[in-house]
C-alpha cells in the first residue's frame, strides 16, 4: 500500500501510535490522577523504566533519526543508533516487528511531525570533574569493549552511547536498570541473535556506577545532569539486587 501524500500517511501512523501501539501510555508522563499529562510523548517513567521522548527534540528526542531509523528500530529491535530494552523489546517481539512496512513508515512520519518538546540541552559535565575521572576509568575497563572506546558501539547490535536519546534523558532510570540487572537484546525474525547486557549490580559499588553514568552521559557530545551515588542505592534497593 502506498500513501496519497505525507498528510495521509501521518494520519494513518497517528492511528497507529494512539492506537494499537499504546505510545503514550509510557512516552508521556502522568499526571497526579494517573492520567495523561499535556506533555504528549515528551517521555515518562514507569514500574523503573523511562520511555524516552519521541518528539523532534534533537537532543532528547527523534531529531537526528531519519524515518527508516525508526522503522529499522520498531520492526527489528534495532537501528545503527540503538537497541531496544526493558518493556520497549517486549512491544517490539511481541507486536511491532509484525506490522507492515507501511504501517511502520507511517509511525516513522507521524512521530517526525511532531513539534520538538522544549526540554534543553544542560551544559555538559566537565571532564575534569572527579565523578567523570572516576568513569571514565570504570568505562574503559567494564564498558568499552564492547561499546568501543568512542562510544558508537556496534551497529544494529550493541547500542551507540553517542547522540543516544536514553542516554540524553533527564531521567537516568533505564540505564539504571540495565547496568544493574543487565538485559537481553531483541530477539525478532529481522534480528534473531540479539546481543545482551552482563548485570553489573555485584561487580560494580554505587559510587562506580554512578561515575560511569555520568561519564556517559557527558561525553562525546552528550551533555546530562550527573548521576549520584544516592539515585544508584535507590535505584538498586527498587529493584531489589545485591549491593
């Protein structure tokens, strides 16, 4: 099926996102009641896990990807930018892989028309902050063999740390989660050896954890409000891991 025009195809992937798809039920933030609040798919946090914003937003959001990188993403599980996780790959193995080609451009068109959320991009930790010596250390021994000392990753594969909207995210809650209880990649027919996570909640203290994360999120070009030891212990007892 082709579309008459880039209106139509917007419509029918608006169907498709406030429909089938449930998008805003975790990209958009609830209010005191439970319900939707007026930041529609800016991102939200649920059960532990943030779903990251899908708007145009450059730098937290879907600006720099391209209509086939959300395509490649909904049907496979990954993208040469990212890899899916949490409940994000369950959506995917279980429902969005098997729609059509069509429907997945006209979710890649409807999500590029959105108006870009108002969330800025905070100036960047400096490397020469302690937190940031300390993760870098912790990067390049835990983490950079397979995110590659420059953080691109391997693609279609392993997640690129660089100009990544989860890591960009004000709500550092998924990575939490995936560096203490580790994940497994998406498995789909487009993908069917997906790469997974180690769990790092027994190899790594708090104090290393949240210097890592803050390196991350503040290299290569990333820019993030730093991690702290407290949000890691709180993060790790939510969850309930071993220290």
């Amino acid at each position: 099926m082709e579309f008459a025009n880039d209106a139509v195809c917007q419509s029918t992937g608006n169907r498709s996102v406030e429909g089938a798809g449930h998008c805003a039920s975790c990209h958009t933030s609830k209010n005191l009641l439970g319900g939707d609040s007026s930041d529609y798919l800016q991102g939200g946090t649920l059960q532990g896990w943030h779903a990251p914003d899908l708007t145009s937003n450059p730098h937290t959001g879907l600006g720099s990807w391209s209509k086939d990188d959300i395509a490649s993403y909904l049907h496979s599980g990954t993208n040469n930018i990212t890899a899916s996780s949490g409940p994000m790959t369950e959506a995917i193995e279980n429902s969005t892989q098997y729609m059509t080609p069509e429907d997945l451009q006209a979710i890649a068109s409807y999500l590029k028309s959105l108006p870009a959320s108002d969330v800025p991009k905070p100036t960047p930790v400096s490397m020469t902050d302690p937190a940031m010596k300390d993760g870098k250390l912790v990067f390049e021994t835990q983490c950079g063999a397979c995110h590659v000392s420059n953080g691109t990753g391997v693609r279609k594969m392993i997640p690129a740390l660089v100009n990544n909207p989860q890591i960009n995210s004000p709500d550092p809650a998924s990575l939490l989660n995936v560096v203490l209880n580790g994940t497994y990649g998406p498995m789909t027919h487009a993908n069917p050896t997906g790469a997974g996570m180690p769990a790092f909640a027994e190899k790594l203290s708090d104090d290393n954890i949240a210097a890592v994360l803050t390196y991350i999120r503040n290299s290569w070009g990333n820019a993030a409000t730093p991690v702290d030891t407290r949000t890691v212990a709180e993060a790790r007892k939510k969850i309930n891991v071993a220290h």
